[in-house]
C-alpha cells in the first residue's frame, strides 16, 4: 500500500469519515492559531487515493493527532525514518564542537538495570554484554539502540577494571570487531592510535592494549594505571575475542556500584 492506503485504513478501522475528520482538523487548527493544520474533506480523499500526493508536516501532524499515531510513525508511512537522523548527523564532517539535541518521543529517557540478587553477576568485572543482559533483563535504551549485533560484540569494563584507565575508564561500554582477532604490534603515534582488544581470559575477561610474544599474550596497562602488566599462555589461558572499535564511557568514575547502575541517556558520553 502507499501511504495514503495506509492513512485510509487507519481511518477505516477507526471508524469514522472525511468529513469528520475535516472537522476535528478545525480544533486542532484553532487551538495552535494556524490554518494550515486545517484538513479539508476533498484534500483527504487525495491524499488517500493518490501515490504522489504528499501532506505539509502541519497536516501530518493533524492527522497523527487524530488517528492516535505518533509523528515518526506517521513520517515512516513516508518513507523518513527519524531513527536515522542520529545516525546520519554522526557521520556529518562538522568540524567545530557543538551540542546534538534529539527527541526520543515515546523512548523512555533512561532504563534501570536491575541486576537480581542471585544472579552471581559482579559489575566490578569486565564481562560480555551478552552474558549481562541473560542476569540484568535490561539494558541502556540510548546504547542498544545503535547496537548492530549482526557484526559486532559488546563489552562491559567493571567499575573495578582500571587496565586502560584514563583511556577507557570503569564502567564503559565497548563495541568490538570479532573478525579482527590477530595482535598487531604497531608503532603508535599516541595512546589512541594503539590497538584495544577484548580478551577472553577463561575466568573471566580484560580489555587492554596486546602484544604477542612467542606463545605469551601480554596484557599491557596504561601507564596511568594502578593495573600491573599481565603476561599468559596464548591460547591457552587467553583468547582474542575482538578489537575495540568504539567507547561509551562516563566522564566520572562512581565507586557506588548501586549508582552506576543507572546508565540512562543522560549520563555523558
């Protein structure tokens, strides 16, 4: 259907006509003090039996408002996902720092992560998202919704895991590329150039810079870092998952465990 069939039948199951709907356009139109959001009979009869006819945003608003749907929906009929719009100003080359203001319409603005009792789930250790979500049952709404877990694999830094601190700090989320699995040893020009990998330690996991030596994977901390450097049996006692590719990081660390728990869209990032 095009989405004026799809208007129509959201009409039709509401039960009610053109002219109707003609009239309830007026209250809105008087109520915002502006004539555009008026919808006229004939204009929706065009708009429901025509491809090529297409609404201003006043009388898609109208008409949202009338058949109870939200605008992005209304705005998807269309063809215009607005859950892309974060997406697409990301990938913008804008040179000068400024801030992003989104509207998450019925997105709730943060989620608890309740983490039960007994689920022998300890946020002081770094660990796999996958492995998070089977204990908490949910999850930051502003990160999973960027999540592209056909590709990718994500990681939670515990709030005790100060290997790469300040770099990525306690408490972080990372994105990981599980088809980069081999250590490079390159010379990096700055801490930011080198390599992160999310490494699989059998008893739990580590998110650190990597070098191979022989059969020996070397877990380097930051120089910053109370973390000593760490040396294993490769593959033995560790195992490259991935290379981090992204960061969601908090700008302060919290030691209250039960605080850091809520990860909502306000915390900076």
């Amino acid at each position: 259907m095009h989405p004026g069939e799809r208007l129509k039948e959201v009409r039709g199951r509401l039960g009610i006509t053109t002219r109707e709907v003609a009239l309830f356009s007026k209250a809105i139109a008087d109520a915002e003090g502006n004539n555009e959001f008026l919808i006229s009979s004939p204009w929706l009869g065009q708009i429901e039996n025509e491809e090529t006819a297409l609404p201003s945003i006043y009388k898609l608003f109208t008409l949202a408002s009338i058949y109870g749907l939200s605008y992005p929906q209304v705005l998807a009929y269309y063809g215009v996902d607005v859950k892309k719009v974060k997406q697409y100003h990301a990938e913008m080359p804008i040179a000068k720092t400024h801030l992003t203001e989104y509207d998450l319409g019925d997105a709730p603005a943060s989620l608890e992560i309740a983490v039960p009792s007994d689920s022998g789930l300890n946020l002081s250790h770094t660990n796999l998202l996958p492995h998070m979500i089977e204990s908490w049952g949910k999850v930051p709404f502003e990160f999973i919704q960027h999540f592209d877990l056909r590709h990718r694999l994500y990681g939670f830094v515990g709030l005790k895991d100060y290997t790469l601190y300040p770099l990525i700090r306690p408490g972080s989320f990372v994105e990981i590329d599980p088809e980069v699995k081999n250590v490079r040893n390159v010379l990096a020009r700055s801490e930011f150039d080198r390599p992160v990998y999310f490494v699989d330690l059998r008893n739990g996991y580590a998110c650190s810079w990597c070098e191979l030596v022989e059969d020996k994977l070397v877990l380097i901390a930051h120089p910053l870092s109370p973390v000593k450097t760490r040396i294993l049996a490769f593959p033995g006692e560790a195992e490259i998952i991935g290379q981090v590719v992204r960061v969601t990081t908090r700008i302060t660390v919290d030691s209250d465990n039960s605080r850091s728990r809520n990860l909502g869209s306000r915390e900076p990032s």
